[in-house]
C-alpha cells in the first residue's frame, strides 16, 4: 500500500484537535456517566480516561528525553503503566477531568518548546522502536482520536479529520499485513482495521489495537 502524506504539521494539528474532542467529550460527564463502559472490554470510561491522561504523562517523558538527551522511558516499567489506568476509578469525575486537562495541556507545551535540533533527536516508544521525536505527535494524535471515540459519549469515526483516517488506515493495515481492505466509508473501514464496532458487511472479526 502507498503511504499516504502525513506530514509533521498534519500530525500536530490531528493531536490538537483529538484533545479538543477528548476534553468536549468529558466536560459533562458526572460521576455516573464516567463510571459508566466504554467501548473496550472490561474498562469503564474512568479507565479510558486515566490511561489516556497517563499516556499524556509518558509522551512527556520522551519529550524531555529529546530535549535534554537524558534517556527517560516512557513508563518505569509495565507496572507503573498498569498503576495509572487502574487508579482511574479512584478518582472522581473532577479529579479525572483536571488531570486529563493538565497532563494535556503538559505536553502541548513541551512539544512546543522543542527546537529543531530537537524534534529530529532519537527517542525509544514503550514498544521498543527508535524514532526521531517528530513522530510524537502522530502518536498523541492516534491516542486522543481513536480514544475519543472509545468513550461513547456520541464521537463516531466519522468525526475524527480525513486525512487523519487515511493515515490511520494505511498504517494499522501494513501493521496488521493486510493488502485488501473492505469497501465502505473510511470512517467505517477505520473502526473495523482498530477493531471497533462498525458497519461493514461480511468484513472479518480483528482484534482490538491500541
């Protein structure tokens, strides 16, 4: 499959606007309604929040390994990760609110405080890839977009950027070794490739990703 154009500039615009839409989507929610499923098994929509709030942190933590040089992981270990989606039920519906926001909001800031030196220094992703510190922002933007949705609050894939579900698409189907993909909306096609519910015809079950 050709690589469709994802540039730098798209990836911080998609991260932006995938915040936006995170935050719109919580900013009503009281203590019932963040208590309530999300879309992925077995976590609640305070789960989703802690882990996408944790994962603002752990972004963070390669931000300052690009600007200073000093190697910083971005989770300690796999239970550190672990810890911070599970203290999310702990929390209240106020508490998680501020700390999405603020973690948000962290990041933001240190990405952009980045020089160009900077942003093209080598940092390592929980996965173990190397990649240069442009890339952190496509990895923000597919975290607050696909989880946006994954609330359930109403945000379908249908609203997420085009060109973001271009990008999306191109890259869970070369992960997932696909050639063929289903005809339908790409909303759609977006949804079935991350495994969430969608309404293609005859397409074949996948696995959750992300």
């Amino acid at each position: 499959m050709t690589a469709p154009t994802r540039t730098f500039t798209d990836a911080r615009e998609w991260a932006r606007t995938g915040t936006e839409l995170l935050l719109g989507a919580v900013a009503g929610l009281d203590e019932a309604g963040f208590s309530a499923p999300s879309v992925l098994p077995e976590w609640t929509r305070k789960h989703l929040a802690a882990h996408v709030a944790a994962n603002a942190g752990a972004l963070g933590n390669l931000v300052h390994w690009a600007a200073t040089g000093e190697r910083t992981p971005m989770y300690a270990s796999a239970e550190e990760r672990a810890a911070g989606i599970a203290k999310g039920p702990a929390l209240s519906a106020d508490e998680l609110r501020s700390w999405l926001a603020a973690s948000a909001h962290r990041l933001a800031g240190g990405l952009d405080r980045l020089t160009d030196e900077q942003w093209r220094h080598e940092v390592v992703t929980v996965q173990g890839r190397t990649v240069p510190a442009t890339e952190l922002p496509w990895m923000r933007a597919r975290e607050v977009c696909v989880h946006a949705v994954d609330l359930d609050t109403g945000i379908t894939f249908a609203d997420l950027p085009s060109g973001f579900l271009t990008a999306l698409v191109d890259e869970i189907s070369t992960k997932r070794g696909l050639t063929e993909l289903p005809d339908g909306p790409l909303p759609e096609v977006a949804a079935w490739l991350a495994g969430r519910p969608h309404t293609l015809a005859d397409a074949p079950e996948l696995g959750p990703w992300l």
